[in-house]
C-alpha cells in the first residue's frame, strides 16, 4: 500500500525561539520527502535528530517572524521493523505524566479483571473505552490525562489513546502512544492511536475507529503525548498560525475490529 502524507505549519515567532517538530515519517518507511523551512520567506537551518522507535525530530531555531515548515512524503509499501529494546515491556508498563495507570488500577480491575489473555484485554479495552468516551473536538486542554478524561467522559484522539494505555497497563500489558498520518480520517488531522504488547508484538489499537488501522502511517512512537507532540517549544514564543494536515493511500480497507494488526 502506498500512502501520500504532507503537514503544513505555520507560526508565529514574538522571541527567539528553539523548536522541535515530530511530523517526518518513522525511519523504519522507504520514502520519498521533501522539507522546507523558512522565516519571512527565507530558508533557515534544520537539524534531524533521531529518537527511539525511528522516530525523527527536526530542531529549529528560529528568530522573530512568520515561520513556515512544510514537509511532504510518499511512504512505498509496507515498513521494515525496527528490533524491539528488551526494556520495552518494562518501561511502557510504568505510569506516565498522561497515562496514570496506578490511579486508575482499580477500575481498571473492576471492569477487566475477569480476562486474563493479553489480546482479549487489548479488544475490551478498546471497546469499553470507544463505548465510554464521546468525541467532541476541543473537549479537552493539552494537559488532560487518562484520569481527567474518564472524567469528563469525552475527548479527541489523544484522550483515547491515553485511556487505552492506562488501561491497558494497569491491567500489566506493556502499552503506548503513537501519532500517525491516518488515511480516511475526516476531519484530517495529526492522529493518536495506542500500542498494547501482545504475544511478543506491538499490536495497534485505535477506540475512535476513525481510521482503518492497516492504512496508519507511524510518526512517533512513546510513553504518551509527552513524548509524540507534533510541536514542542523548547525555549522563547511561537503561537500557532495554521495547521493543515493530509494523508491519502491507494485503498482504504474496511477494519475488523477483532483482529490483531500491527502497524508498520
């Protein structure tokens, strides 16, 4: 399958600032790509730098003026799996800053604690948290996590993925985060899905079932959205101007829901 994926962001930067960008499709895809960076419509420097998983972070630093990155790939076929780090089970079961496994362990173990097979608990974490939550776009702020969102019972993406996570490794099955490019989303966006560990594979999850998961392109892979934000601010101002995201591949399969799928 190949799929055509592109963001355009543009900001605007009030002070000297350091950024960094997590939008460039993982390492593990053979890709074509184009990026461009200008400020005031004049190029400035990029820095790839690589993370864990193949995810790539592009380092701008960026002086006062309208910022404009734009980056655009074809990703052909089917991706090259990355060799999984022994210390993957054990860090993704730990709580993190968005994925409070331990405050929610107790309805975690009211409403799953009767199913004991990894991948039985991946669907009925799914499912449960698809049938909890209602999907209300700009529902939630940046720093809402799994507890805050079972909450509210509603969220976007993001809200999703973390409460599958929290889920998941309450119940002690290694999971998380990944934002993709998705296909067949509407309304295009970046998107968030969750990773559960499942008889030795990385299995994806996605409880908004707004995309069909064989046709999801990897961005970046971590803990939570601590570790996958499309943009970070590491220093000075940039308000986001405009955001526009697209991906497209050459079939959009229907998804059954009760398979395992692991994602490229």
């Amino acid at each position: 399958m190949n799929r055509d994926v592109s963001a355009h962001i543009a900001l605007s930067v009030t002070e000297p600032a350091e950024l960094v960008f997590s939008v460039a499709v993982s390492a593990v895809y053979d890709a074509r790509e184009i990026l461009t960076v200008t400020l005031d419509g004049v190029p400035v420097p990029v820095e790839e730098v690589a993370d864990s998983h193949g995810t790539r972070l592009h380092r701008v630093r960026s002086d006062p003026g309208m910022l404009v990155f734009d980056y655009s790939a074809t990703v052909l076929g089917d991706a090259t799996p990355l060799p999984t780090d022994a210390a993957d089970p054990i860090r993704y079961l730990r709580p993190s800053r968005y994925a409070e496994s331990d405050e929610l362990a107790a309805v975690a173990g009211a409403e799953f604690g009767g199913i004991a097979a990894h991948a039985d608990l991946l669907t009925a974490v799914s499912s449960w948290v698809g049938t909890r939550l209602l999907y209300v776009p700009g529902s939630s702020l940046p720093t809402d996590g799994a507890t805050r969102t079972l909450l509210a019972r509603q969220g976007v993406c993001r809200d999703y993925a973390h409460l599958v996570v929290a889920m998941l490794r309450a119940r002690n099955v290694p999971a998380r985060l990944v934002s993709v490019y998705a296909p067949g989303l509407d309304p295009m966006d970046f998107h968030a899905v969750a990773e559960g560990w499942v008889d030795g594979a990385w299995r994806v999850v996605d409880a908004t079932t707004l995309a069909p998961r064989e046709t999801l392109v990897r961005i970046a892979t971590g803990r939570d959205a601590a570790d996958t934000a499309f943009l970070s601010v590491l220093s000075g101002r940039a308000d986001l101007v405009e955001l526009t995201v697209t991906a497209v591949a050459d079939s959009l399969p229907d998804d059954d829901l009760d398979r395992l799928v692991s994602l490229d």
